[in-house]
C-alpha cells in the first residue's frame, strides 16, 4: 500500500470516528451539511477524496477541536496532489510515459491547455517532438525516437468527435529555438493545420500585450465525462497531479484571465503566419 493510500485511510476512518462519536449517522449529518447521504458516505468508504472544504464542513458540524481540524486539512492537502518523480517512473522507458498519457487522454472530454515554454505536445510535429524530448532527458533517459513516435500517435484523438481541445500558448514558447529554421517553419504550419479542426481551439498570448496574470508555468486542464476535472503540471524533475476542487477552481481563472489577454481566431492565425514567414527568412539568410 502506497503512502497516499495510507493517509486516505487513515483520513476516512478519522472521518467516520468524528462523525460517529457526535453521535450523527450519515444522514443526519448530511443534512448538517447539505449534502446527499451518498457523499458522507463515499468519503467514509475512500470512494471519493475530499476537499479542504469538506474537511472544514465535516469538522465544523462534528465539533471537532481546531487542533484536529489543523491535522485533517493537512492530511487532505496532501493527498489531493498526486507526485510522480520522473526518475522513478521512467524505468519503461518516456515512449511509455507517452503512452500512459494517451490513456489519460482517452478518458477526457475536454482539455484546456497553457503552454509558455514550447508548443504542446499534441500539436508538435515529428522533428519539432524529436528534438524538444532530447533537450528534455535531464535524466539521460533516451529512447527519444520511440517517446515522439508515441507523442504523435496519441494525436489521433484531436479528430475524434465529442471531444474538446483548447490551447492557449504564449508567443515566446513559439518562438523558442527548439529546432531548425525550416523545422519551426513546418511545426506552425501543423498548428495551423490543426486550428481549423471542429474539435480545437487555438489562442496565443503575444509577447506584447498587457498581462493580467503571470506566466508562472504551463499545465493542463483535464475534464472527464462526468464533469469531474483535475490539473497536471510538469517540473524538470516530477509531475503533479492536482485533484482539490478549489485548486482547480484557481486554475480555471488563471487560465480564463490568460485565455481574454490572447489573441483568437484569425489574429492568432495571423501571428502564426508572420512568425512563419520570420522563419523562412531565417532560413534563406542561413542559406
């Protein structure tokens, strides 16, 4: 048993002695809450991970001293983020991560995605994957080829119906250097390519527009079919998963405050095509 496993057991079990020592069953303390009888009772049996909220609401209503309640939301805090270490988690190789993320992805009806350092994986071209997944490896992993195989393959599900794909991306992670002047040339004609599909929707952040928000790093937005959500960020060294539905709340500001600084539709299209020819020029000066 993992050691979020534990705390979520534990976490329950304090939950259920709380609620059964103010001598409150499950519905009557429900109704404390306002909530269904099923929520108490998913939350008991770890069915569903509760909130900071929820563990103020639950010690609130089973007068639970501030001591307790201190040492619950901590617990809560820490099993609503999700930490893998990428060292620890590579041993299959980055192609597998690849794949793990594909699974991810089949699960989700929509994805909201900022992006300040490159473009996002799922618009990358081959070359443009290649050559960001080497400058990537900071743990000497390898297996580059294979791992932006496997990135271009989970592609497919940008033109899958049902589905909803937003990318918000700033202008200096399109202009970074990841690769060639004529890779960079085709990668924005890919980006390009894939703004016209019913499924996507593209927005840039220019370089030069007033922020409402600092860039502090990219992540993603995930929703599933029942409108449950949860956020992934990446560091050099692990990923987090954030699951805390206020955390994610904050996310889904951030990202609209980005989202209203960017440029959509034809504007964006528009900066697309003049970075492009940027890159052209580039190339025939190198020439």
């Amino acid at each position: 048993m993992s050691p979020a496993t534990d705390d979520r057991a534990a976490l329950a079990a304090r939950l259920r002695e709380l609620r059964e020592d103010s001598g409150l069953s499950t519905t009557r303390l429900a109704a404390a809450l306002g909530w269904s009888q099923s929520k108490v009772s998913k939350i008991e049996n770890r069915r569903t991970k509760p909130s900071v909220a929820d563990i103020r609401a639950w010690t609130a209503a089973t007068n639970a001293p501030d001591d307790v309640t201190a040492e619950l939301v901590n617990v809560a805090e820490s099993i609503q983020v999700a930490s893998v270490i990428w060292d620890r988690s590579l041993s299959g190789g980055r192609a597998e991560h690849q794949r793990t993320i594909g699974r991810l992805l089949q699960s989700a009806t929509q994805m909201q995605v900022f992006q300040h350092a490159a473009v996002p994986g799922l618009l990358q071209t081959a070359e443009y994957a290649r050559n960001i997944l080497t400058l990537a490896d900071v743990f000497g992993v390898g297996d580059t080829s294979r791992a932006a195989a496997a990135r271009i393959e989970r592609q497919s599900a940008l033109y899958e119906e049902g589905r909803r794909f937003e990318f918000l991306i700033s202008e200096s992670a399109l202009r970074f250097r990841a690769a060639p002047a004529v890779a960079l040339a085709a990668q924005y004609d890919k980006i390009l390519s894939v703004s016209t599909l019913p499924t996507v929707s593209i927005g840039i952040v220019p370089i030069g527009s007033q922020p409402s928000m600092v860039h502090a790093h990219s992540f993603v937005i995930y929703t599933l079919p029942d409108d449950t959500r949860f956020v992934t960020v990446e560091t050099y060294t692990r990923e987090l998963t954030l699951t805390d539905p206020e955390e994610i709340d904050v996310y889904s500001r951030v990202y609209a405050s980005l989202l209203a600084d960017g440029l959509a539709g034809e504007q964006a299209r528009d900066l697309l095509k003049g970075l492009r020819a940027e890159a052209m020029s580039a190339l025939t000066r190198d020439s």
